[in-house]
C-alpha cells in the first residue's frame, strides 16, 4: 500500500465543538420531548430526574440548541445555498441510494442531500423556538391566548418529529458513508473520500498554498 | 388532592385503568346543580370553598365589578361572575358561579402527559393529584372552560375538586352546603336533571320561556350544571360557551398524532436498516484514494 497525501482538513475545532454541542442538545431536546410527548415514553423522565425536572429543563435546553445552531447556521449558510448541479443530483437520488453516484456532477463541500438536511433543519428549529416559546408558560403565559397556545402544541409537536426524521436520515448517512464521522471527531477526511464524494470542493483545497 | 383509594377510577391520564372489580355495583354518577335563577350573589360559596379546602385568596384589587378575585386563581376554584344583561327596559343581573365543569369527557385529562396527574372517578367527579402533577399547563390547553390555573409557587394545576373527599364519606361540597338561598344542589346526575326540570317548569310559568338545562353534550355532558333563565344564550352569562367542545387542535395533538409520530420515526429507522443490509455501506477504495493523490499531485505541480 502506498502512502496517500495527507489528510483533507474539512472542519475547524470550532465548528466541531459547535457541532457536538448541538448534537447533543438535540438529543436531549428529542429525549425529554418526546418522554411528554407520548405516555407510553414517559419513563424517558427519569434520564432527567423526574416529570417536573424534565418539563423545567427541556426549554433551557432549547435555548442552548437555538443559539448553537444559530452558530452552525452562520458558519455553513452560503456553503448550502441551491444551484443548479443540486437538482441534476436530486433526480438521480435513485442512483446515489444505489450506491451508484459516479455519473452525477462533482460535488461541492455539501450535496444536494446534505442542503436539505440543513434547510430542513434550519426551519424546523426555527418553527420549534417560535411554537416552543409560546409553551413556555413559566415565562410567557400570558402573552398568548389558549387557542393560540394549542396551536403552538400541534405545530411544536409536527415540526420535533421532522426534525428527528431529518436527524435519522443525518446520521444514517453517517454511518452508511464510510469515512464520514472522522469529519467530525477529526476533522479531516482521507483523499480518496474527498475526490470521491465532494471532488469540485476537494480541487478547491488541493488547490489552496 | 391525593388520590381517594375508597373510589374507583373511570379515566387516569396518560395511562389506562383497569376495569372495576367484578360483581362491584356501578357507581352512581353524582352532579352538582347551580340554580343561577335563585343566586342573590353573597359569595358564600366562594368563603365555604376557601374554608374547606384551607385555601388563602390573597387580597386582590376591584376592576369596577363585583367580581371578586377577578378570575379563577389557584386558590379561587370558584368565583361569581356577574353580568348587568340589558334587553329594552329591562335589566337583569346573571350571577353565574364560576368553577371546573366536571366535563363527562374531560380535556384536561386527555390532554395531561403525566401518568395519573389528573383522573376521573366512577361517580364523574374529575381531580388533580398533586403529587403526579409536573406544572407543565397542558390541561390549560386541552380544558373548553379555561379552568385550571397553574401556581407561581408550587408549579402545579389546581380547580374545584367538587370536594371529592366530602362526597367520598356522603357529604355535598362546600359550596352547597354554605348556600344560603339553595341554588346549589347536590345529588345523583339524575335526581339533579329531575330537580331542574321542575325548576324550569317554574321559571317559564314566570316568563322566562328560554329557561333551560346547562349539560353541555360537546364534552359528554358535565357533573356541574347550571339552570339558565336563558338557555338560548349561555354565551351571556360572562362567556360560559354556547356549545362547549375539546379543540379539534387537541383533538389532532393527542389523537392520531401520537401513534402516527412513533410509526414514521420506528419506519425511517427501520428504512435505514433495510437500506444497510441490502445496498452495504458507501466506501472509499484504494482505487479513490489513487485518483485523489493523482489530483493532489497534478495540482502540485501547476
């Protein structure tokens, strides 16, 4: 075996720290939402100490997802903007599930797919601290009126299963596309994933001093 | 309130009940029955509610009206609302009782995410126990009579009991016994919607021909029911609603988006699976990473 360039820088330690901290908020978010969500997931309390602890707790921990994603959000927007190769790979989403991405156009530092987890992410978040406000009647009781507080439920409720959807789709294809997490935990990906997933991004890095 | 073990419970939130014991006699369902035609407005059931249940109204302030406090509170489980109703010459003071309707179909209780915070006994009385309650207000939102009022103390939910633990030994609540002029009757649901026909027999012999029986069938009737001079109009007596109904929202958030929520999370993660086992993972071969130093070089030398 030969030895390979090194290694593509593809996250800074701060983006990473952003990341982890919005995953595990997310994760703690889904956990104690849906533990009063569903009866049968009430058990879900006890991770946080109790009904009442999980209810006190669960909207302090979307603040801190809303502000880290708000970071996410800043650092990655104009890297997720559409054009026109995102539709081309779009229709040919049979092909990349199939494993067979090879005709499709080069890709840059995001594809088609991981711009709809962002988007997706970003409005639903949105939507979840709008809705989630409104339920938070230790501190906003009374700037709304009863109807307007269920509505808040029902749109709280849709938009936290979307998330977790997306969030199942982001992980799955973590996990489907080998070499991806070290992106993450890393930082940095091997040549070979670069040229093969991201290759227009990767000629912009190979390119760099 | 605790839960009363000498009755049997019909409904307990996010949880399911078994059924009563067999050869047990069916529990009579019990209502109270507020004569509003028969109110003089003395507030003494309001004073007997505070006495009974050990509550302290702090001292409030007066809007102009007599309602006092001005809203249900955590203390205040009841409160007489009045309304000047003018219609010609005519001016009529509607002095409704307010407090929790004891709905047959309760929303609060469907809408409580916390296992056994509220339930429904046999005899149609429905209650809070505190000590299953975790503040979070979603019986506020599943209640068509915006009735609960959660503590800035204690976090929790609290309304009228219909003095559950007084009925539980054979008592009436509070409220009835302290009333002076008996508009406040207790008894079974069906002796009540007895007693009212009698009473509105009276009131349209004395003109009032809209008089009529409050029992509201949107929420499955209810185990508080008033006599209203003007049947016709519930809405005049300080808003109580004319057809009084769960929200469909609720409806929506408690019904089929619960199981509907779970099947499309277990269906995305059972997807995944599928698409494992089936397609294998996406990988980089070593003729990728060839390609890769191939570029990397070929850059380097421009």
């Amino acid at each position: 075996m030969s030895e390979h360039i090194k290694p593509v820088s593809r996250y800074t330690t701060g983006a990473r720290i952003n990341h982890w901290i919005t995953a595990v908020s997310l994760i703690l978010l889904a956990l104690s939402g849906m533990a009063l969500f569903h009866p049968s997931l009430y058990f879900l309390t006890g991770l946080f100490g109790g009904g009442e602890f999980t209810r006190v707790i669960h909207p302090w921990i979307g603040v801190v997802l809303a502000i880290s994603f708000l970071g996410l959000f800043f650092r990655f927007f104009t890297l997720n903007l559409w054009n026109r190769d995102d539709t081309v790979w779009m229709k040919n989403l049979g092909a990349v599930i199939n494993n067979k991405e090879e005709g499709l156009p080069e890709v840059g530092k995001y594809n088609a797919g991981q711009k709809l987890v962002f988007w997706g992410q970003s409005i639903l978040i949105f939507a979840l601290l709008c809705s989630g406000v409104v339920l938070w009647d230790t501190y906003f009781a009374t700037y709304t009126t009863i109807d307007q507080k269920r509505l808040s439920a029902v749109i709280h409720a849709l938009c936290a299963i979307g998330v977790i959807l997306i969030w199942i789709v982001h992980v799955y294809a973590a996990i489907w596309v080998k070499g991806t997490i070290r992106a993450m935990t890393q930082g940095s990906v091997t040549g070979g994933w670069a040229w093969k997933h991201h290759r227009k991004w990767f000629r912009q890095e190979v390119g760099k001093p | 309130m605790s839960v009363l073990q000498a009755l049997d419970l019909r409904r307990r939130s996010a949880s399911s009940v078994p059924p009563p014991a067999a050869g047990k006699p069916a529990a009579v369902a019990v209502a109270k029955l507020i004569d509003v035609s028969k109110c003089i407005g003395c507030k003494a059931c309001q004073a007997a509610c505070l006495e009974w249940n050990q509550l302290d109204q702090p001292i409030g302030y007066t809007d102009g009206t007599y309602d006092n406090p001005t809203d249900l509170t955590t203390a205040s489980w009841t409160v007489m609302r009045f309304t000047e109703y003018e219609h010609g010459d005519d001016l009529e003071w509607l002095i409704r009782k307010d407090g929790c309707m004891h709905c047959d179909d309760p929303g609060c209780l469907k809408a409580c995410p916390a296992p056994g915070a509220i339930v429904q006994y046999t005899n149609g009385i429905v209650d809070f126990v505190s000590e299953n309650c975790i503040g979070c207000g979603y019986c506020l939102k599943g209640c068509p009579f915006n009735i609960p009022r959660i503590s800035q103390t204690t976090s929790k939910a609290y309304k009228c009991t219909l003095c559950s633990d007084r009925v539980v030994v054979g008592q009436a609540p509070a409220c009835a016994k302290a009333c002076p002029t008996q508009a406040i009757y207790f008894g079974t649901k069906d002796d009540m919607i007895a007693h009212a026909g009698k009473r509105i027999v009276d009131l349209k012999s004395r003109g009032y021909q809209n008089a009529g029986l409050y029992n509201p069938q949107g929420v499955g009737g209810t185990h508080v029911m008033y006599v209203l001079q003007h049947a016709d109009k519930p809405s005049l007596y300080a808003g109580l609603p004319d057809n009084p109904h769960i929200s469909p929202l609720v409806g929506i958030w408690k019904g089929v988006m619960k199981p509907l929520s779970l099947a499309a999370i277990a269906f995305a993660g059972a997807f995944g699976f599928l698409h494992y086992i089936t397609k294998g993972p996406n990988t980089v071969s070593e003729h990728d990473e060839a390609k890769a130093d191939e570029l990397a070089a070929g850059k380097d030398r421009a």
